[in-house]
C-alpha cells in the first residue's frame, strides 16, 4: 500500500514538473511553520538562466521586491492569512535583475491546521508585460478588424444594386442603403423582418425564393412584379454553407431593376404576335396563290394540247405549202414554249407544297448523262457550237432519279447553247472526288457578271431582267435546277466571268440503295434512244 503511495507520489510530482516546465508563469510556495519560500520558472531564469527551484527565507522577499511595494504585499499577504479577504492576489514590482524592476500580478491558495492556522501558501506569477504584450496584441487585432469590418460595411453599402442577408427563417439580418432605398425603409424597421412584413407585393409568395435556396441548396434566381414600387425585378439568392456541417447558414440575395429590359422584352413579344400574325396571313395567301397557279396552269394545258395537236395535225396532213408550214412550226415552238412554262410553274408549286418527290434508282450515272449529252449534240452542232463530253469515271452505280437529272441536264445544256457564240464550246465532263460525283457543263459564253451570280438560282432570277432583254425565259429552269439537286442531297455553283463563259458544278454524294443495283441504262431500254425527241424538246421547248 505504501509503495502504491509512493508511486502516486512520484508520477504526480513528475506531472507537476512537466506542468511548472511547461507553464508560461513562474510558480511559488510560502511554508510558514518553516519560515521558507521558494519560486521558479521566468524570474529566476532572469536571475541565474535557471528555472529550476530556489529555496530561501522569507526575509529575502525585501530584496526581491520593491521597497516601495513590499508593505502592501506582506499587509495582503497577513489579512489573507486571517481570513480577511478570501482572495490573495496582488500587483508589485519584482527584480527580475539588479535594479531592473518588473510589474508581476502574484495569486495564490492557502490551508489551514485544524486549529485554524496558517500552514501552507503556493501559488503562481505573471509577469504583467507578456500579458500587457498579449492584451495589445489582442486590441490590434480587434482594431484590425474593426477597420476592415467598417470597410466591407462602405463596400456594402455602395453597391448599387440592393443586397441583403436572411437566416434560414427568411428572417432580414442586414441589408445595404440600396435595398432600403428600395423598400422605403430605415434599418430598424426592416431588421428581423420578413418579406412579406414589407407588404411589397399584393399577392405574397406561396414559398419564398430565400426558403427555394435553403431545400435546393444552390442559387435560385426569380423574375416578379412589385406593384408597389411599379418596377419588375430579378431576384437572385446564394445559399451561404457552413464549412463544418455543409448546411445552409445563411442566405445572400441580390435584387436587380429589370423593368427597361422587360419593357424590351413585351415589345418584342409583340413583335413577335404580330410578326407571326402577318406570317399566317402570308402563307393564307401564299397557299391561295399556289393553289391559283395550279388551277390556272392545269386549266391552261388542255386547250393548250388541243391546239398544239391541231397544229400538229395540221403541219402532218393539211399544210402543202412551206410558208404555210413555217408559220404553223412557229405558233407550235410557242405552244411548246407555253407548256414548258405552265410545266415548270406546277413543278414550282409542288416543291413549294412538298409533293414533287423522287424515284431513286441504282443506275449508272456517268451512262446516263453521256447519254443526254449525246442526244442534243446535232441540235447544238447546227448552232456552229462544239460539244464535248469528257469523264474520268468509267462506271459509277449510284441512287438517283434518271427523270430529274434529265431535266436537270438539258436545263444547264440549253442555257449554256443559249448564251454561248456561234463557235464556241461546250463542255460536259464528269470525275470522282472522295465520295461525291462531279458533274460540270462549262461554255465560252458570254459569262454572268458577278454582281448578278447570286440572283441566278433564285425563283423568277434573271441576269436581265429588262423589256428589252436580249434573250427570252422565265427565270425559273435555274430555281428548279437548284432545288432538284438539292434533293438529291448535293449542291450546285457557278464559276463565271463576264465574256469569258460561265461554269455549272453539280456536286453528287455516292449512295447506293440496299436493293440490288439494276443492270446500266443501256440503248435498247433507255429513255434516251430517241434522240430526235429530245431534239424537238430541247429546240421547241428550252430554247
């Protein structure tokens, strides 16, 4: 048992000293029935460089302290030991070095014998300039932050737009001077209050963008009407998180005026209602129109059969003379001219209303055009202009429909016959590129001027389009040139200058139709054997 004392003893006493070595203080103890007093830690290491303890006789306090000081000290010191004040704690001057003095703030504890007397007084020393230096350095601090608080504040409040803080509760805890000049308020009246205390609105929110911000736990942004203040407003909260627990702590919410933009905003809403109205009124109209033209051209074409018959039976069985026959071949090349328009004025009609579709077939294209090329030959030849066709392609099976590309064709041959001189050349040529096919129909006409090279594929375009120009048409074989490529999902562009001649480059993507390829259009089962049909057609009708 007294051994368990003694190691009790002996680990206590080995805390103690960690503490006393650890401790910024210094320690003393008075023992009275000894008449002894020791100290150590910062007071002795100003002595000697030594904190270890220092044994002597109280007596040798008058040398310690502060001859002006040790009267008050011994008359605490005796009135504490009598139970006169039941605290011992004052303030002396100590020699922390031969007339070297220090202010030091000394407290302690005593106890007593059963007979009430004084045994024992221990207690610990403050050198009062490290806490003097300790306080000084705390008022900087504070005064630090007092300045940069009172900069954030003017920061705060100078900001334009209004800016305001809210607890968790919607609850106002502070806002800046815009956002009381917003709601007319002075702070008193507004701190601790809610918004719908501010009676802004005639009609407050079912659920507050403050408590959106807190469930959602990121930014929410509204756009209201305040009837009070007349204006529209975007309201804009930042959920504020606790860095320890990630909860919403607090919510920050900026208000921005938005009333001009929203003025902006209903006029081009208006705008808008009116800009679709005269939208709808248009494509009425439009479809009223397109719907005319394709009675009117319908309408048209049946007599207009019955007279070009006519003159066709006429010119075949009951025209002898030659005069007569020359002026019967006129009226039947107006005729042909007629149908040609009435034809390309339904064509237009369709692709407007989305009805002229395509009979995709794997064929052989570079078969195909050589074939149209060669079926207008003698035509173009007895205009004393040469006629080329050259391809670097042998054979290409790909997806496209025989019928467009035709009319596609003998477009762009007639027009390049129409505007090129008596011994020039045209040229039709054919090459691969990557995936596409090249199809070209170039001339040495006489060009199109550049200014006028965007007009060309437009519906009703015309380089001239004067009452005196020089050479007839509709403007309407190029438009339609332009949209029958287009639905074979290629392009179309022109390469001109003026009186040099002008080039067309049709650009064809490569396709193939998962159906087996039928065998290459060949002369037996072309559409293009009769060549003095075409002929016909392209003299009578495309000229």
């Amino acid at each position: 048992m007294i051994d368990t004392d003694a190691k009790k003893l002996e680990k206590g006493q080995i805390w103690l000293d960690i503490a006393k070595e650890g401790a910024n203080d210094g320690f003393w103890g008075l023992d009275i029935p000894q008449n002894t007093i020791y100290y150590n830690g910062k007071i002795r290491e100003y002595f000697d460089g030594d904190k270890s303890t220092l044994y002597m006789p109280i007596e040798f306090l008058k040398e310690i302290i502060h001859p002006m000081d040790i009267d008050y000290v011994n008359e605490t010191l005796k009135r504490y030991l009598k139970r006169e004040i039941s605290i011992f704690k004052t303030e002396c001057r100590v020699a922390i070095q031969p007339s070297n003095y220090e202010w030091v703030l000394i407290q302690g504890k005593g106890i007593w014998d059963e007979n009430d007397e004084p045994l024992y007084l221990a207690g610990s020393y403050t050198l009062l300039k490290d806490f003097t230096n300790a306080v000084n350095h705390h008022y900087d601090i504070k005064r630090q932050l007092k300045e940069t608080s009172a900069l954030l504040d003017t920061i705060f409040d100078s900001i334009p737009d209004p800016i305001y803080i809210k607890d968790t509760e919607d609850r106002i805890i502070q806002c800046n001077m815009a956002a009381l000049d917003l709601w007319g308020y002075t702070s008193e009246e507004v701190i601790g209050k809610k918004c719908t205390d501010l009676k802004m609105c005639s009609k407050p929110c079912t659920e507050s963008i403050t408590q959106k911000a807190c469930q959602s736990k990121k930014t929410e942004k509204i756009q209201t009407y305040i009837e009070k203040l007349e204006k529209w407003v975007e309201i804009m909260a930042y959920p504020v998180f606790d860095k320890d627990t990630n909860e919403v702590q607090l919510v920050m919410e900026h208000i921005k005026d938005i009333t001009d933009l929203k003025k902006v905003e209903l006029i081009l809403q208006e705008n808008i209602k009116c800009q679709e109205k005269l939208l709808k009124e248009a494509q009425r109209d439009n479809k009223a129109k397109t719907e005319y033209f394709t009675n009117v051209s319908h309408e048209l074409k049946t007599p207009l059969n019955i007279i070009l018959s006519t003159l066709q039976l006429l010119e075949t069985f009951y025209l002898p003379s030659e005069k007569e026959k020359k002026y019967a071949s006129i009226m039947k090349q107006n005729c042909y001219r007629l149908l040609r328009l009435l034809n390309n004025t339904i064509d237009v009609t369709k692709i407007d209303s989305g009805f002229f579709k395509l009979h995709l077939e794997n064929a052989d294209i570079v078969y195909v055009v050589k074939q149209i090329t060669l079926s207008v030959e003698q035509y173009i030849k007895n205009k004393s202009i040469n006629l080329l066709f050259e391809s670097k392609v042998s054979k290409q099976i790909m997806a496209f429909d025989a019928e467009k590309i035709e009319r596609i064709m003998l477009n762009l041959l007639s027009n390049a016959a129409k505007f090129t001189l008596p011994g020039g050349v045209i040229k039709v040529g054919i090459e691969k590129q990557d995936e596409k096919i090249l199809i070209s129909v170039k001339d040495t006409g006489i060009g199109i001027p550049s200014q006028k090279q965007h007009v060309i594929f437009q519906r009703f375009g015309q380089v001239d389009s004067s009452a005196t120009r020089q050479y007839e048409g509709s403007g309407i074989g190029l438009f339609l040139v332009k949209s029958l490529v287009e639905m074979h999902n290629g392009t179309i562009h022109v390469q001109s200058e003026e009186h040099k001649g002008t080039e067309f480059i049709i650009e064809l993507p490569i396709k193939v139709l998962k159906e087996k390829a039928k065998e290459p259009l060949n002369n037996e089962r072309s559409s293009y054997k009769n060549v003095e049909m075409l002929n016909i057609e392209l003299s009578d009708i495309y000229e």
